[in-house]
C-alpha cells in the first residue's frame, strides 16, 4: 500500500504582532519595519518579497519605539530594557547600543538620515548623532511623558527644529542651532500625538506647525525667528488624532485616529474634504507613514494591518471616499477555520477573530521552496478583507470549484460570497439571516449541477441545524446583497453546541457534530433523523465523511479519532496519539489515510489499515483550530491560534528515492571500506570509516590497523593512521574522542579506545585541543573509566603473584 509519510513544509508567522511600536518605513517607500515582541523584522516590499533582516534583541525585552532612517540605512529602535540600539542594514549587525534614561515611545529621524530624536517618559528629549553615536542635544522642560516629537531641518542650512509634544498637551518648539526652546504652546488640553512642519516664508524664515491631539482637535500655529506664536487656526475634527500632517496641497492637512479614519481636511474651511471608509470592526489608527514625498501613506492600524493610500490621487478624485491600494496583514490573529479559494485553489480564506472575511493567497508557488523549508519568492503580505458580518466569524467553507464561500458569524448570520472572474475578487451574493444564536458551523453542496450551490447547511448555539435554498444565479456582474430569512427545514439537533456540520460526497446525508460527545447523522434532503453516534467521553470538535468509502470521523476533546461504519454506525476503529483535544480531522489518500491536528500543536499522519500513526509533524507551539486539504492529501495547510500557519506537501516519493539513493551509498562505500582493507590502504579505510560514521566499522578498521612489528615507541597503530589522525580538524577530532568514550566504557574495546587517545595526544597540539568546544567535557567522562581499567588491571597483577606463590609452593612439594 502506498502510504504518504513524508511533507515539508513552509511556514507563514506573523511579521507584526504583539508590539505597542509603530511600524516605520524608508522614505521610497522599498522597506518596511515591523516588530514582533522582542524581534524586528525588516521587510523588502518589493518583488520577490521576503524579510531581509530578523533582529533579535538580547535582553529579549519587548520593542516600545523604532524607526528606519528615510534612506533606509540604519534601523533605530529601544526596548523597555531602556537600551537604545542602532542596527546597520548595511553591515547586518548592532553597530551601536546605548543606556537611556527613562522608556520610550516616541521617535523620528530628520529627512538627511543623520539625526534621531527620542522623547522619554520623565519629560526629556534628546536628539542622537546616528553615525557617530553621540547625544548632540539633551532637551529639558517638559513636565510629563513626550508624546510626539518631529524634526524640521535643511540641509546646509540654519533652519533646524524640533517640536516635543507631550501627554499634558504642551508643545515646545527647539531651535538646535541656537540649543534653546524657542517657544511653549499649551493649547490642547490632552496628549499632542500628531506634529508637522511646513515652511511658509523662506526669507523671513515663517513657519507653519501643526499639531493633534486626543481632544479631538487640529491647530495650525505660526512663528519666525522670535519667540511668540501666532495660533491661526484651531479645528475639530470629531476624532482623536493620532497622526496629522500637511499634504502637498497648501490648504488641506490630513488627520487619522480614533474610528479607524483618515481624513483630509481644508485649512480654509474646516470641512473634511475626504476620509477612508469606517471599519465595521472597532479599531483605531495608530500612525501613518508618509513615502514618496508624502504623495502615498501607509496607514497603521491597532491590528497590526497596513492600508496604502494615494493620498495625490485622493486629492485630484471627484469621489468624497478614499480607496485604499493595497492591504497588509502583519498578523491574522487566531485563526478558526481555513479553506482553499479562488479558480485556481492558489488563495486561502481565513475565519479570524474578526468579522472580516480575510483572503490571502498561498506560498506555494514553486517545489524548492518546499524543499529548502523556507519561501523566499512568494512572501504573502497582501490580503484582502471583506466586511459584511457584524461580529466574528465562527467557521467557513468553500465549493470543490473554490468559486463560492460561506461565512458563519456570531451575528446569527451566514453569508455566501461569489468570485467575479471579471473583476478577480469575491463580492456577497446572499445573506441567510433565521437562527436566534451564533452560527458555528456552515457547509456547502460537494455536487453542484449548476454553476452556484442549490443549497445550504447551517448550525447554532441555538441548538438548530437549518437547511437554506440559495437564490438562483441570474446575472454575471455583482448584485446587491439578496436576503434570506426563511430556510427550508429546522431542526432541533443537539443538547448542547454543534461545533462541525461535514456533508456526505453524494450530497445525500450530513452530520453534525457536538459538544453533548455526539454525532448525528440527518437526511439532507428532508432532514430527517438517521443516527446518533455515541461513544466519545469528552465534546466533540470535527466530523468527516470519507470520500470513497462508507466511513466517518469523529475527533473529540477525550484526546481520540474514531472511525465509524455508516453501514452499521459502529466504531470501526480508535486512533490514539493525540496528548490533548483533537480538534480537526480530514480523509486523505483515497481513505487509506487519516490527519487530524489537536490542542498539543501536533499534526498526526494516520495509517487507517491499522489504527497506527505513521508520521507526527510538529511544528506549531499553540492549538491548531484550522486544516484544509487539497489533491486527496497532496497537500494541506494547518493554522495555529497564534496566527502561524504551515503549507504542507507530500514528499513520500522523492524521500524514498532519496533513502534508496542513501543506501545505494551506504553499499558502495561499505564494499570500497572492505577493499581498502583487503589492499592495506589504511588512510583511506580511516577516512572513509569516520565518514560513514559507524563506531564498530570504525573501531574494527583501528584494531586491525595495530603493526605489532614496529619498534618505534611513538607510533601507535601504524604510520598512515598516524598521520591521518595529526591531520584531522576540529569537528572530526571532537567525532573521534566521543567514539573514544564510548568504546572506553567496555572492557573488550577499551584498548583501542585507549591507544587512539594516546595517538591524538601525540600528534594534536594539546592547546589546541582544549579550545575546541565539548571536547574537555568529553575527556572528563573518559578518564573516570580508564582510572576504572587500570584499577582492574592492577588487581590482575596482585592476584598474579598468588598464582605465581602456588606455583612454586607446588614445585616444592614434589
């Protein structure tokens, strides 16, 4: 039977999560850095994407602040360890590392790449020569926590400023040339969070500033060469400001916070012009980062999710909505389910703690990349988000043609949504609206003789599975939203939550399965009762019907499979393996096989004729709430609760090939050893006895290599050994002396074990020796047991002499 027991892997991980720090990109918009916790990714956003640079902070404190310099040269960043750290892309190392004085949170770079300001917590600002490491200016006056700080400066010039603003609303205003504060403005009564700087008058040197804060409100102030502002202009704006700036239009500045907008506001009138369309979800805006001269930004959201805008395009548009180019996902969040999509099955859709339905395309463009257990090529960033639920998504599932999916929400709501090949994206076809309670399970049909899915299986907290006719498709282009509020049939199903619905191949039957340690088996076209299945201890997670057998799997939280007849509804067989709750389970291989993933972060490879698992694929730290399957087991994709995921693919053949290839090897260098010794060439029968890395193959050619009939005190086994032991490197000495160890352990082998440590010590320089890592450790544990062999020998040698006393007692005698 031809089993698959083999997959690489690829892994997709989070590249922005877990971090307060704002994301920060190069002035032309080529890189990006993100935080991960106590790690910084640096991110090449052109083809082929990929992370460049991992930079892992020692004192694996968590990243409060960072930024990429606009020439995307140095990499600036503090941890709450209070170390402030500059790493050169360049040189791919920490050039430079110093100790602040309180944490920090804020930070900007001046547009020359030459100048770093960082406002701490206890009030203090300080502006850092980056090249050359030293603090050129340490700022004073503020009486609370910076909140903001942004440079104004011109090269070759002496026009160069620095606005701090801090939590108490306070604004001051540096002149670095003359290094004094040029003027205090209290105007916002909360945190100033957004600050910006434009040059009005070039003679007479006016600047404009304007500053947001979380009291809702846009200031415009202007001032010169003297110490008094002037406040121009003071405008509400509604919501808290997290970043404002000027555009390159003189009477429009942009604002973006609180409600997760972006406006664009007119300085003449007050009136937001245009802003980005409100998330149904509750987020809010944490930074944007202007590229290219301000001309896009990219907008950074409490999700750690990136939104590029054009905000010259928006400025030219006629339509009062900003749209939004390109979306990136630094993380997914916990996933809950998964199914493949799209015409060609190459994008993945995610059930998320969220209600937005994420689509994501999938990295497995290329074999290699699999084989190098890493994806360089397809670096998969972008995503696609679709709102139309109202609160987060329990599960989904997808049609065989991956041209139609259905969402299931905990706003008692299931959406079908339809790929548009004209348009290349999925748009909402028909909302099922009925169940009094969360929707945790959705399937669709496995046959479908029309080009959209007749029908539709739903079940709820409200202990109700229902059966919903889907409209009939009349159009090619997108429609509105049709509402369904009646279903066909419902039934009462289970005693407690259903937590899995899995539809027959045939469309004919369907079960259900629950947290009262059923499952239940129901007519699909009627939905009449057929079955229960009873014999979990614990709820059940997942149901599955086997494509090409009368079977089905149930997988539970009693940490089991089990494997029913659906001829008698008997258990046919128990998969045990799993330390924990068995979440999903999936047939593949034409039902030879079984893979079910479980809360302890495995995926179990079953072999079905037997009950016994053939392969254990670790490499999820969390519990895996999400698998889909594709090709009969080919290939699958597991997701964890961490929002890692690992794209799996069956490599059974080419691993066979390559351990027949291995052992082809093995024969051929065992036959040349045997020959090596049979001719006496003993350089090569050593070195290709170390290299085949057997102690015994090792061992036999050293005993036999022993020149009994050479005098010479200093040659060991014979010369050529000899000489290739006063040859060997570090990694080979350090293989021979645990070799040495082992065989030291026995007595029938500890003389070999004995002479090679004495080859090595004569022909190896003993410094040199002590430097390589382990070894000492190593010579240690031999010297306890050749202090063991001389002991005995010793005792050999006194029992001698009594054989020797009652020798010459017995010649006596006679």
């Amino acid at each position: 039977m031809d089993l698959r027991t083999t997959y690489a892997s690829t892994k997709l991980e989070p590249f922005y999560a877990g971090t307060g720090a704002i994301a920060s990109v190069s002035e032309d918009g080529r890189l990006l850095a993100t935080s991960v916790v106590d790690k910084i990714n640096i991110v090449s956003l052109d083809s082929p994407r990929r992370v460049l640079h991992s930079v892992d902070t020692e004192d694996e404190q968590d990243i409060t602040a960072l930024h990429l310099t606009p020439d995307g040269s140095y990499l600036c960043f503090v941890s709450q360890a209070q170390l402030l750290r500059v790493y050169s892309l360049k040189q791919e190392r920490i050039i430079r590392s110093m100790k602040i004085s309180s944490p920090v949170y804020v930070m900007n770079c001046d547009q020359t790449s030459t100048l770093l300001a960082i406002g701490g917590t206890d009030g203090s600002v300080s502006v850092i020569d980056i090249e050359n490491g030293y603090v050129t200016h340490s700022l004073k006056g503020h009486g609370a926590t910076i909140s903001s700080v942004k440079f104004h400066g011109e090269l070759n010039s002496e026009i160069w400023k620095l606005a701090s603003g801090d939590t108490n609303g306070m604004i001051k205003v540096w002149d670095l040339v003359k290094r004094n504060c040029q003027c205090t403005i209290q105007e916002h009564t909360t945190a100033v969070r957004g600050l910006d700087f434009r040059v009005t008058d070039e003679e007479k040197g006016t600047l404009q500033l304007l500053s947001g804060g979380r009291d809702n409100i846009l200031n415009l102030f202007e001032f010169n060469s003297t110490k008094k502002y002037k406040l121009l202009k003071t405008i509400p704006v509604i919501e808290q400001v997290e970043s404002c700036g000027f555009t390159q239009d003189p009477d429009v500045v942009y604002s973006a916070g609180g409600g997760a907008i972006y406006q664009l506001v007119s300085l003449s009138t007050g009136r937001v012009l245009k802003k980005t369309a409100k998330p149904i979800e509750e987020l809010f805006i944490i930074g944007t980062l202007c590229i290219l001269n301000g001309t896009k930004q990219y907008l950074v959201f409490s999700d750690q999710t990136l939104f590029l805008i054009d905000v010259e395009s928006a400025l030219q548009s006629e339509s009062e909505v900003i749209e939004v180019e390109n979306k990136i996902a630094g993380n997914h969040g916990t996933i809950a389910d998964i199914r493949f999509v799209g015409p060609k099955r190459d994008k993945l859709a995610l059930a998320t703690n969220s209600p937005t339905l994420r689509i994501i395309p999938t990295p497995t463009s290329s074999e290699e990349e699999f084989e190098n257990g890493e994806n360089k090529e397809t670096f998969p960033i972008e995503v696609k988000m679709y709102e139309g639920h109202t609160d987060l998504l329990n599960s989904l599932d997808a049609t065989a043609d991956g041209l139609w999916v259905a969402t299931a929400s905990k706003d008692h709501s299931v959406i079908l949504w339809r790929y548009h090949a004209k348009y290349e994206d999925f748009y909402p076809y028909t909302k099922f609206v009925g169940h009094v309670g969360s929707v945790n399970a959705v399937g669709l049909p496995n046959v479908m003789p029309r080009s959209w899915p007749e029908f539709i299986i739903t079940a709820s907290n409200d202990l109700t599975i229902k059966k919903w006719k889907v409209p009939k498709v009349t159009s090619d282009e997108p429609e509105d939203l049709i509402l369904v509020k009646t279903s066909e049939y419902t039934r009462r199903a289970h005693e407690k939550d259903i937590n899995a619905i899995s539809i027959s191949p045939n469309d004919s039957l369907f079960a259900t399965a629950s947290y009262d340690k059923t499952c239940k088996i129901w007519n699909l076209d009627d939905g009449e009762f057929q079955a229960t299945l009873a014999n979990h201890k614990r709820g059940l997670w997942d149901v599955a019907f086997c494509q090409y057998d009368k079977l089905l799997a149930t997988c539970s939280g009693d940490k089991t499979i089990k494997i029913w007849s659906l001829e008698s509804y008997a258990v046919v067989k128990t998969l045990e393996g799993h330390t924990n709750a068995v979440q999903r389970c999936s047939f593949i291989n034409k039902n030879k096989q079984l893979i079910s993933t479980g809360a302890d972060g495995l995926v179990i490879i079953w072999d079905l004729s037997t009950g016994e698992s053939v392969k254990t694929l670790d490499a999820h730290n969390n519990r895996i709430w999400a698998l889909a399957v594709m090709n009969d087991g080919e290939s699958f994709v597991t997701a964890d609760a961490d929002g890692f995921f690992e794209f799996w693919r069956d490599n059974s053949e080419e691993e066979h090939e390559r351990n027949l290839e291995q052992e082809k090897l093995k024969i051929e260098q065992e036959q040349s050893l045997q020959n090596y010794l049979s001719e006496g060439d003993w350089t090569n029968a050593f070195l290709l006895a170390m290299t085949l890395d057997h102690p015994m193959r090792l061992y036999n050619v050293l005993r036999q290599s022993v020149d009994n009939s050479n005098e010479d005190p200093n040659v060991v086994f014979n010369n050529e050994i000899d000489e290739v032991v006063s040859t060997l490197d570090k990694d080979q000495l350090l293989l021979l002396v645990k070799r040495c160890r082992d065989w030291n352990t026995n007595a029938r082998t500890h003389t070999v074990a004995q002479k090679m440590i004495r080859c090595i010590l004569l022909r190896q320089n003993i410094e040199e020796l002590s430097e390589i890592p382990g070894l000492v450790r190593i010579v240690e544990s031999i010297i306890s047991y050749a202090e063991r062999h001389y002991s005995r020998m010793d005792n050999l040698v006194q029992e001698s002499y009594i054989l020797d006393y009652a020798l010459v007692q017995m010649d006596k005698l006679l």
